[in-house]
C-alpha cells in the first residue's frame, strides 16, 4: 500500500471540493437543512408532549445518520466523479492499486464527515440545545460502527456503477434510504411487527441506534448491540470489497473499464 | 512503433490490453521483462500514457492536476518536475488555468507533460494529435522526435495520419479484426504490399473490407 497515492486521491478530491459548489452543497446544503427540520420538529414535540429528551433523540439520530450517509456517499460520489471527468483510465493506468483506490475513498468518506459533523454539532448546540457529547465515551463506538458499514454501502455501490456504469449512479442518493425506514434510526426497534425485527437485527443500523437510544435515556451503554454491531459490520466490509474484487476482475475481463466513463 | 489499423481493427483494445485495463482472452503480455497483470504496479511505474478521449480532470487547474498525477507516479521534487516540463512543452503560461478552459491544442500538450512526469521508458499513444489543427499537430509530432531521440523513449502510437506515422515510426505493426497482418518498417511493409505508401496499403485494405462485406 502506497500512502503517497492514496494521498493524491484525497488531494484530488480536496481540490475539486474547493471550488465546486456542486459538492459544497453537497457537504452543507443538506445537512443543514435536515438540522433545521428536525431541530425545529424536536422543539415543538418536545414543548406538546413536555418530553425534553426528543431533542435529543432526535438530533442525535439526525447526526449519527447523516455520518453514516455521508461516508457512503464520499465513496460513491468521488468515484462517480472520476467516471463523470473521464479520469478513470487515466487513474488506472497509473500504478494506483484498486486496494489503494478502494481505502482512498474511504479515508475521503471520512474527512467529509468530520466537516459536516463537526458544523451539524456545534450548530445543534448553539440553536438548539444540544449537546451529542453528552453520548460521552460511547460516541466512539457508535461513529466507528457507523463509519464501517457507510464504508460497505458505499463499496457495494461503486461495485455496482463499475459494473453496470453510469445508468447506476442513482443508487449514490438512493440507496441509503432504503436503510433510513429499517434501520431503527428515528425510532425505537419495538415499532416494528415481530417478525421483522429479527431480519433488521441482521443490519448494524438498529444495534448502534438503539444503542444510542439506550445510552442517551441514561442507561449503561449495551455492549451486546456494540458486539453485534461490529461483528455484522466487519462481515458486510469483508463481503463488499470481495464483492468490489469479483467486479472489478469482471469488469476487466469485459472491457468495461474503458466503457465505464462513456 | 506505429500501431495502425482501420477502426474497429483493435488498437485500442490492444493498448488498454497492454496497460492492465482490459484481460486477455489468451497468451501472456511481457512489459519491460516483466508480466501484466501480475506485475501491474512496477509496470505501470514506468510506462505512460496519453489520449485525447481521456481527459484529465476539467474542474481542477492544470498544475493541480500535475500535482496529483506526481504524486500518483511517485515523482520525487514535483515541483521542479512540473515547471521543467511545462517550460519544454510551452504550458507554463497554462499551469495556474482551469483545465476544462484550455483548447484542444494545449489539451494535447498538457496531457504529454502528464505522460512525461515519471520519465516513461514506454509512452502509450493513442491517437495524440487527432483533435488538432495541423500546425498544432506539427508541433506535437516535433516535440514527440525530440523526446524519442533525445531520452531513447519508446513510443506505442496510434493514428490516423498515414504520414505522421511514417514519420514517427522505425517498425509499424498493422491490425486487422484484432489480428497481425503485417509487421515491420513502413518502406518494408509498402514493398511487401506493392503500394506507394503507407496511406494506399490503408485504403486497399479498408476497401477489400468493404467489399467482402458486401
């Protein structure tokens, strides 16, 4: 592993992010404006039900979820990008390895939350109150589980539009979501039918979250969904870059790395 | 080395073959005594390549992408890299402009500073000149001779241009439908046909093609 390319990757990508408002937006746009709803919404239900801790519940939803999206879609953006500039060959002629290529996105995964992160924290404290840090120690846990699996979304993904190219470039905004109604992240596990919490428990989502739940309602933090959370979070990285591997063999083998950015 | 063929004949598929981009159906491709795929990373290291239907990212500027491509390739003292190359293909002036600004001619010239940074021992070009007019074109073919003769470079080309493969070219490798139909120096290869050069060998061939279509 080369770190002087894997470097030039995130230069790259740090770069664009200068002077591109595409994905200035991107990074504050809608995180803010989805800090703005749910502030707002958590205001009013906590004054109507006299329940001050739905702010909280709230907000820290919002802004686990959003490191979350925003890790997986640091991976997916930033390889689409390549595909959109017709960089691709260009980059893969080079000795970048696809390991490299793959941890490059994921290193720019991050450094893309920790900026829209840090800005959803402290506005969230400053407008309404809130402080994630009273998740204290626990924080940790939960953002790293949430950075894994961001990281196996957004690798499967790219898998995807390497394969099937840029008619599957949706799945960069979209496929998250499917997550956001099944993963526990707004509301408790006991919301759902019985039969179907057993198959949302095969997700990382719903353990960090109700962690998080748990945690925040001031009880010790449950290791047993931390446990799970990490282990089902290290068997979907492991699959993705298999998968990432199996496609990008695929796509060489038909050519479709030339095709890709067409 | 002219790499020609009617479209369609396979040059492209050959050199994306050639730089790891594409898995052979069969046999082996040896690159600098070594095997590709498995040695990809130590090849890739020491070949390069250009093409007008590969651009180098429009939104960054061309020193920001030169910069990127440095460290891609590893090149030590970049900087000094970047300015010296710019200096000897006339893209000084370009370096702090917005890539996607720049015109096809100084397009071309930018993508051959890239091709450069890491001192290539092989260059892989793939149709260079193609969208230039023909005094740009000149000054590319002019630049290409110096750097072939002066750093004892060997450069992989394809093109078109009939003449400016005789010109650039001591061994010529003809495709046709992927396969080797004639192998050798240009004055060889227009004896060996009966034509009168390089061009009449090309329009023979595309015209039989044709016509057995037909």
């Amino acid at each position: 592993m080369n770190w002087r390319r894997i470097w030039a990757m995130n230069l790259r990508q740090l770069f664009v992010l200068r002077r591109s408002f595409a994905r200035v937006t991107d990074l504050f746009y809608w995180p803010l404006l989805d800090l703005f709803f749910f502030g707002f919404l958590s205001v009013y239900l906590g004054r109507r039900e006299g329940a001050p801790m739905i702010a909280g519940l709230l907000l820290s939803a919002l802004i686990l979820w959003d490191i979350f999206f925003r890790v997986q879609q640091g991976i997916s953006v930033s390889f689409l990008m390549e595909l959109w500039t017709r960089n691709f060959v260009n980059l893969f002629v080079t000795p970048v390895t696809v390991t490299e290529f793959l941890v490059a996105m994921m290193v720019w995964g991050v450094v893309k939350i920790l900026i829209t992160a840090t800005l959803l924290t402290t506005l969230a404290l400053l407008l309404y109150g809130f402080n994630l840090f009273t998740l204290g120690l626990s924080l940790v846990p939960f953002v790293i589980g949430l950075i894994i699996f961001g990281w196996a979304v957004g690798t499967v993904i790219t898998a995807i539009i390497l394969r099937y190219g840029q008619a599957a470039e949706t799945l960069a905004w979209s496929l998250a979501f499917l997550f956001q109604p099944f993963g526990a992240v707004f509301f408790p596990l006991s919301v759902y039918p019985q039969w179907l919490i057993g198959v949302l428990l095969l997700m990382p989502l719903p353990h960090i979250f109700e962690g998080m739940r748990a945690v925040l309602a001031g009880q010790p933090l449950p290791l047993h969904h931390l446990g799970w959370a990490f282990l089902l979070d290290a068997i979907y990285l492991l699959v993705a870059w298999a998968f990432f591997g199996y496609m990008f063999t695929l796509a060489r083998q038909r050519g479709l790395l030339l095709k890709a950015q067409e | 080395m002219g790499f020609l063929g009617p479209n369609g004949a396979g040059k492209t598929t050959t050199i994306a073959m050639l730089l790891g981009l594409i898995a052979p159906t069969g046999g082996t491709i040896r690159i600098l005594g070594q095997e590709m795929p498995r040695r990809r990373e130590a090849i890739l290291a020491r070949v390069n390549f250009s093409s007008p239907y590969v651009a180098l990212p429009h939104d960054l500027t061309v020193r920001e992408n030169l910069v990127v491509f440095s460290h891609l390739y590893n090149v030590a003292e970049h900087r000094r890299k970047i300015r010296d190359l710019g200096e000897l293909f006339g893209v000084s002036h370009l370096l702090d402009r917005r890539t996607g600004r720049l015109s096809s001619g100084e397009i071309a010239r930018v993508n051959l500073v890239k091709a450069f940074l890491n001192d290539p021992q092989i260059l892989f070009l793939d149709e260079p000149t193609a969208a230039l007019d023909p005094e740009a074109a000149d000054a590319v073919r002019t630049l290409l001779m110096r750097q072939r003769d002066e750093r004892g470079l060997t450069i992989f080309y394809t093109s078109h241009n009939m003449r400016e493969v005789e010109r650039l070219s001591t061994r010529i490798i003809f495709l046709h439908h992927g396969r080797i139909i004639a192998d050798g120096p240009a004055e060889q290869i227009v004896r060996e046909y009966g034509k009168a050069d390089l061009e009449e060998f090309f329009v023979a061939l595309a015209r039989s093609e044709r016509e057995v279509s037909q």
